[in-house]
C-alpha cells in the first residue's frame, strides 16, 4: 500500500472524529469538513477505509512500534536468543528478555494500543461499509471489504488474546465517553469471537490467484483458511477437554490451503527473508514493505540494521545461543548434499566451513570472511542480500503465514488425532525443500518431538517459538534449560497500566 494511500485514511480518519466533536459542541456543519455521513459515499472512499484498518499490522509504522517493541517482545522472548550488549542499555528491553516486565512497560503498550486501532479502523469499515447505498458500492465489493475487514479484525483480536490473558472485546465504534469503559471477556468468549469473524470472511474473499498483482498482500481465502487452522490449533492448547475437536476441525480448514494448489513451497527460502523475493508461492498472508518511491511510498523499516550482527556492521541487538546452534545441527550432516539442514545456513551465520570457504564466498563477498571464525551466532534472516542495504530503509516483504506452516500445523493436528502416517507426509514435504531426508516414525510422542524440532528448524526468528512452547505446556521448562527465570504468570502481559487507568472495569 502507498503512502498516499495510507496518509489519506489517517487524515480523514481524524477529520471525521475531529468534526464529529465539533458537530457536538457547536451544532452545526461545516459542508467541507469530512463526517462519517459524508465520508463513506463511494467504494474508493471504502477502500481508503479499509487501508487504514491494515495499516496497524504488525505495529507496522514507526521505529518505537515495529523495530525496537515488536523485535524485543517477538523475539527476545524466545529461549534460543541474548541480546547484544547495546540491548542492556535499554531497560524496557531487558524487561521483556527477563521477564521481569510490568504493567507500564512501552512495548506491551504499544502491542495494546495499535492493535485496539486497527480493531476499530476494522469496526469503523464494518459499520460504515455495511450502511452504504447500492448506488455509492457494488455487492461484489461491498462483501470482500466486508470479508477483509471481519479477518483483519480476527487478527488483531488473534494478537491480543495470544499475548494478554484478559482482553477486551469491542465489536463496535465508541458512540461517546460512556462505551469506552468496559470489562475484559473470558477467553472462551474471544476465541468464539475470533472465529466467528473468520468464517464471516472466508466465504466471501477470493482465491490467491484471483488477486490482481495490485493486490498483493490483501486478505485471501487462503488466508482466512490457514488462520481459521491455526487458531483453532492454539485454541486447543488451552481447552484440553475439546482439544480433539479442534484438532479435527483445524485439519478440515488447513487441507483446504494445502488441497486448494493455490500455494507451494519455494525453492528459495533465503529470498523470502533478504529482501529478494516477495510474494512467493509460499506466501499466504504477507506484510508489504517495498522501495518504490514514486508514489511517496514508505513501507520499508530498519528491522535488518536493528538484527545485524554487530560484526557485519549492524546494531547487533540480538544473537543466537549455543543451544540453538546444537539443537539445529542435531540431525548431523545428513542432507543430500552432505551439508547440515539447509535451513540452518539460511537462518543464521556461524563458525562452518559453509561460511569460511575462500572458494565460495557466502557473507557479502567476502567482506566479513574473517567473523565467523569466532563464536559468534548470528542471524541471517530478515538482513539485506546486499551490504550497502543496511544503515538504510529496507524493504523486507515479512510473511506472516506460510504454506509451511499450514503443513506443519496440520502435521501437528493430524498427530493429535493419531494420524501418524498424515502427519508424517506433510512434515516430509517440509524437510524435502531442506534438502533433509524423508523420516518414517510412527508413534504420536516420536512425531510429536519432529515437530518441535522442525518448527525450531523452519521458523527460528519469526516469532512463533514462544508461543508454540507455551500452547505444548513446555514454556517455564525451555526457559529454565536456557538458564532462563520465568513463572507461569509470566506467560502473558498484564492490562497496560494505561488501560487499567482510563477503564474502571479493566480489571
């Protein structure tokens, strides 16, 4: 999405809230002021809406939100990670990485806040969309801005609720001061929130392929399928007395992703992290950075210096342990090239002969050729394929879901229900573009421990492994082997000290 296109939703957002206030306090209108009742008048106008309800993905604008909070509390929450020694002078980092955070720390903030706005960027398309005249929107667009603002909501719902044990639902615009306080929902009740809006959307969105290639990154059917999968999939991580039930019902929905031939993993797994390789057939939701300026586009970060490595001349704000370099090297050299898990050269550099070979120099041309004769553990994914990219924007496309998930999820779905034999075609698929050979284990705690493994293989520094410990009952474990302190309670955020302040019911 443009940055005109983006800048234009937040201004008339505001230009509405603001003359509503004014209509309030002076009774009357301005004719050229934008309102709710004079905003929402043609698709276009509805499009515009609908960019702002995307534009909170991922805390996606601005340094604080997207690079500095979102990197520490996806990131530094896992167990095979340390920051670099720039992080110690940050103590709302360290927060996060010790676990010793409160309710007033800025990144569980800003988690909070960015994902109430797009909720309500979300409600304010649902409602206003919705009201529109046949002659201001066609029913064909109506509904898919409808599908796409039902998922997006879903999403931002799905976040708060996988990192706040309580959470509020609001499922419509604040009329006045008087809907804003209002008491958090029980879980049971947003998880039926949360999938409720999902399965508003799936039958109304398009396929992948029907997506024009101005599109790209828009809410697909395949989109909402695999999410609906791993929702449910978490969901049964909580409720151990209809975790089958989930599980079958989370097998049906990601078998349509995978039986739809809409998607298919990429042969390049490093370009879908460096920058070179956007949108893949593995793709099926994606964040859109891009370098395309000419219509004032800013989609672009500084994720890739904030991640560097030090020695390669970024911030160095993160690190991989030598826990993670022996769990990923577990198999052995046993690929079919006689190399590790091809996955582990792609995720992160270290002390091999794969990066120290003068005959074939892998680390920016050689330039670095002399770190990774140290100890060093150092991430390779989310940096630039090229050196001068850093120090600057970057424009790194992040996929949020991808067909490897979706397999892997079902693997772990079809284990759960004692299809060992299921389980074991997808997470072969998945291991096969690893170069890794194909593996035959046929008891459900055998499968079971693949999977951990493969996840860690396959998802390292994208934000899963937290969660995927916590949803098995495996978090204060991992984190006590990693030498790590935390207590179940510390599992989730609390409210934000700034909810708890403003809403008497937030409690």
């Amino acid at each position: 999405m443009k940055r005109s296109l983006l800048y234009t939703s937040f201004l008339c957002f505001s230009m509405v809230l603001f003359a509503g206030c004014k209509k309030e306090l002076l009774e009357q209108q301005s004719p050229d002021k934008l309102t709710t009742d004079n905003f929402w008048t043609t698709r276009d106008r509805a499009l515009t809406g609908l960019s702002a309800a995307y534009s909170q993905l991922e805390s996606f604008i601005g340094w604080d939100n997207f690079v500095e909070a979102r990197s520490c509390r996806e990131y530094y929450r896992e167990d095979f990670v340390e920051p670099g020694s720039d992080a110690y002078n940050y103590s709302w980092w360290m927060e996060i990485y010790n676990f010793n955070y409160n309710s007033g720390n800025y990144a569980i903030d800003l988690l909070w806040r960015d994902n109430y706005r797009g909720i309500n960027f979300s409600n304010q398309v649902l409602e206003q969309v919705a009201a529109m005249k046949p002659e201001q929107i066609d029913d064909s667009s109506r509904n898919e801005i409808l599908a796409e603002a039902h998922f997006l909501r879903a999403y931002y719902y799905f976040k708060l609720l996988t990192n706040y044990r309580k959470i509020i639902i609001r499922d419509k615009v604040p009329q006045g001061e008087t809907d804003l306080p209002k008491a958090p929902a029980t879980r049971p009740e947003v998880w039926d929130f949360i999938i409720a809006d999902l399965k508003a959307a799936e039958p109304k969105l398009p396929l992948r392929s029907e997506r024009p290639g101005t599109e790209l990154g828009r809410v697909t059917k395949g989109a909402a399928q695999a999410y609906l999968g791993k929702v449910l999939i978490y969901r049964a991580g909580e409720d151990a007395a209809n975790n089958k039930t989930y599980y079958a019902e989370a097998a049906t929905w990601l078998e349509k992703v995978i039986k739809s031939n809409e998607y298919s993993l990429s042969a390049n797994y490093l370009g879908m992290f460096n920058g070179t390789l956007t949108n893949s057939t593995e793709s099926v939701f994606e964040l859109q950075q891009t370098n395309d300026e000419s219509n004032g586009a800013y989609y672009k970060s500084q994720v890739s210096d904030w991640i560097a490595a030090s020695e390669l001349g970024g911030y160095g704000e993160i690190y991989g342990t030598p826990r993670l370099l022996t769990e990923m090297q577990k198999e052995g050299k046993v690929a079919t090239d006689g190399l590790y898990d091809h996955r582990i050269y792609n995720t992160i550099f270290f002390n091999d002969a794969y990066f120290n070979d003068p005959a074939n120099l892998r680390v920016y041309g050689g330039l670095y050729k002399d770190v990774f004769t140290t100890n060093a553990i150092a991430f390779r994914k989310w940096i630039p394929a090229k050196l001068e990219q850093l120090g600057n924007d970057v424009a790194i496309n992040f996929p949020l879901m991808r067909l490897s998930d979706v397999k892997l999820l079902d693997a772990e779905a079809q284990n759960a229900l004692g299809a060992t034999d299921l389980a074991m075609t997808q997470i072969n698929d998945v291991r096969a573009r690893a170069g890794m050979p194909a593996l035959h284990l046929t008891t459900v705690p055998d499968v079971f421990h693949q999977l951990m493994h493969e996840r860690v293989m396959e998802f390292t520094l994208e934000g899963s492994r937290f969660y995927d410990l916590r949803r098995w009952g495996l978090l204060v474990q991992n984190m006590h082997d990693a030498g790590r302190e935390i207590t179940e309670d510390k599992g989730f955020y609390p409210l934000p000290l700034k909810e708890t302040l403003n809403n008497p019911l937030a409690k």
